[in-house]
C-alpha cells in the first residue's frame, strides 16, 4: 500500500491518495511512515518538474494533497507527542524562490517532534527573518531553497542576521533541491539537512 500511495501522490490523484492515508491509518500504520512516503513522492512531483513535465500549478497543488494529508494524519501524531515544546524555530523558503513542498514537509515534520515553528511561507524578504527571530527569540532559524538562486538569498539572509547581531544566538540550517557541503559552507550556515528526518534530528541536536 505504501508504493500505491507513492505512485498516486506523485500522480497528483488526491482522491485516492487520501483514501489510502486513512486504509493505513485505519489498519495501524505509523503515521510518520505514511509521512515519510509522502516526501518520496512529492521528491518525485519536484524531479518531474524539473524535468519538464510538471509546471508551477502542478507543484501548488501536490502542495494541496499534502495538507490534506497532514490534516488527517496530524490527529494520529498528537496522540503520542508531548505537549511540551522543545524549542522555537523560524522557517521559510527565501527570496525568490516559491517551492513550498520540502518546506511544508519540514515544518510539519518539526511541529509533530515537539517544535514552535514560525513559518514565513515562501518568497520571504530577508528582512521578515531577522525581524521574526527578534520577536520570538528563536535560537534556531531554517532556510529552505529549492532553486540556485537561492543560495545568494540564503547567505544575504545570513548576512542580515549577522550585521542584526542576533548570529551567535541563532543555529542556522538550510535544505532543498539542490542543496550540499559546498552550498552550506558558501552561506555560511551552520548545517544542512537533506531530508525532513535530518533537519529533525539537527534541530534537537541543538536544543
């Protein structure tokens, strides 16, 4: 059933998708596999994109079937989460760049491990994150990109936190499409992670 569900959210079949969420769920399945499997399919959406075969539209509306997925999911994982909060985050895709799927997949991955997530949404000034980490006093800060251009928004964005003098209370990791040792050494973030499971573990290493 989990390649089924691979296979439809890449397909973009929302109907089906979300009928399988709920089989699994209904026989027992962990709810963080099924989010997990998710991710391997909207990985597939984002190569289909990149390859041309996927447009904008279809890119916003896997990120539709992903809400509804985590509507129905998120009930399940609250069931066995702690209500205690681990730590504060500030999260967005940079400017420039609109890719939303890893992102969302992040954000909701941190909030269900027990995080205070602030997520600016995409295409975020780089003013909007210096001005969020001052009002929350978030000790940790992610950036997503999914495009190259980002990279110089990601290490303007740096640059910004740094000439704010909130640099060294912050721990800062980055992640997307393209994302690797180079990039996060280019930026002069802290780590990056590839997936929605490293930026987890990332962030509770830094708490």
């Amino acid at each position: 059933m989990a390649e089924d569900m691979v296979s439809a959210l890449a397909d973009l079949q929302e109907d089906d998708v979300l009928k399988i969420v709920k089989d699994r769920l209904n026989a027992g399945e962990d709810p963080l596999k099924i989010l997990d499997d998710a991710r391997r399919a909207l990985e597939i959406v984002g190569e289909r994109f990149a390859a041309g075969e996927y447009f904008i539209p279809d890119l916003l509306y896997s990120g539709e079937i992903l809400k509804g997925i985590t509507a129905i999911v998120k009930p399940e994982l609250s069931k066995t989460s702690s209500a205690k909060k681990l730590g504060k985050i500030v999260f967005g895709t940079v400017a420039g760049d609109i890719h939303d799927i890893g992102k969302d997949i992040v954000a909701f991955m941190l909030d269900v491990n027990g995080f205070e997530v602030y997520d600016l949404g995409v295409d975020v000034p780089i003013q909007n994150f210096v001005e969020k980490i001052k009002e929350t006093g978030a000790g940790i800060v992610g950036l997503s990109g999914f495009l190259t251009l980002a990279f110089d928004s990601m290490k303007q964005t740096i640059q910004a936190i740094k000439d704010a003098g909130l640099r060294d209370k912050v721990k800062i990791m980055i992640g997307g499409g393209q994302i690797d040792e180079q990039v996060r050494g280019y930026v002069g973030a802290d780590a990056y992670g590839k997936d929605a499971i490293e930026a987890v573990n990332l962030a509770k290493s830094w708490i």
